[in-house]
C-alpha cells in the first residue's frame, strides 16, 4: 500500500542516519513513519527510534518508546533489551533485570549475560551475579569481560580470593589489548603480594 511504501521509506532513512550517528535525524524519521502508522512498521520503526533516544540519553523518552515497542512485539528481543537499558539508566534496577532476562531468554545471546550480571551485583545478589556471568561460554568474545566482571564480585563482595583470582588470569590471557592484559597482570601481581603478607585479599581495582 501506499501508507506501507512511506513509512518503509521513513524506516529506510531513519536506519541510515543510524548508520552515520546522526541520532537527531534518526528521531526525525522514525517519527514521521509512526505518524504514517503503518501496523507492519510500527514495531520496527519503535526500535530505531528507542536506539536513537538511548544514544541522546533521553533515557525517559526510550522507555515509554520502548515499552509501546514491546506492546507490538512482545518477543523481539532488541526492543526488549532497549528497554531494559532505559529503565537501568533510570534507576529501576528490578524493572531493568527482567527485561535484561526477557531479552536472554529470547535470544541467548551471551552478551546480555553480563548485563544481567551487573544487574544482580547493582541489587547486592553477588552469588546469582556470579552464575549468571558464568554461563558465558568458552571462545565467545565477551568472556574476558565476563571473567572480569566475575573477579570483581569474587574478591571485592564474596571473599572467595583463590577464585577470584582464576577468574582475573583467565580475563588477562583473553585481553586483545595488550594494554588491558598488562593492567590485569599488574593488579594481579598486587593481590597476590598482598596475600603473601598476610593482608588478606584488597579489593580489585574495576
């Protein structure tokens, strides 16, 4: 239909000026394409317009765009875990959690664990925290931060130095930044002179 072509056109726009960072643009289009309230659109053009709110952190205005998203299609999960940033940003960190779940357990895709991870530690749940960084698998991109992220919780909250400090080797050899793998080393190397004078385990610098 007629109605469908322009709002494909504003969809097509509005993903192109996403593409250039011109997040300002991208508002601008994908609300032109809602006005043209195309139903098979509408969905699609709430997520681009969701990701151009986050980026201009009008955190206020992506939730209530993403949740009308999520009204539509209830099991897209990128709608969901803009959603979930949204409400993170906003303070509501149970809110945040579940959607963070919600979008996990559409897509599985292990990246989402280590916002989930980062929920649970932000709600003081550092063991639920811990397995659910746990879960990302071996040789995807994200387990070094996730072995990170683990080692921080391990040493700073849980006491548990021994895995923390596995969990710290493990995040250095995967570093791609040889920077970054010498930052980790080195911090390392502090804890386990610390523990060597029996200072007990300091707290990992994040």
């Amino acid at each position: 239909s007629g109605i469908g072509r322009v709002a494909l056109w504003c969809f097509d726009y509005a993903t192109l000026f996403g593409r250039l960072g011109r997040f300002d643009l991208v508002e601008e289009w994908a609300r032109r394409g809602l006005r043209v309230d195309a139903p098979r659109l509408n969905a699609r053009l709430d997520i681009v317009l969701a990701y151009a709110l986050l980026n201009m952190q009008r955190y206020a205005a992506a939730e209530s765009v993403s949740a009308a998203g999520i009204r539509l299609a209830p099991r897209d999960h990128t709608i969901r875990l803009y959603h979930a940033t949204a409400l993170h940003e906003l303070g509501l960190k149970e809110e945040a959690l579940k959607e963070y779940t919600a979008s996990y357990d559409l897509s599985h895709d292990p990246q989402i664990l280590l916002n989930i991870g980062a929920s649970l530690s932000g709600l003081g749940r550092y063991e639920d925290a811990v397995q659910a960084l746990d879960l990302v698998p071996t040789g995807h991109p994200n387990r070094g931060d996730a072995r990170r992220d683990m080692a921080v919780i391990l040493l700073n909250h849980l006491q548990r130095p021994a895995e923390g400090l596995a969990a710290l080797r493990e995040a250095a050899s995967l570093a791609d930044d040889p920077g970054q793998a010498r930052l980790l080393q080195d911090e390392i190397a502090r804890i386990e002179a610390a523990m060597r004078k029996g200072q007990g385990a300091p707290r990992v610098k994040r």
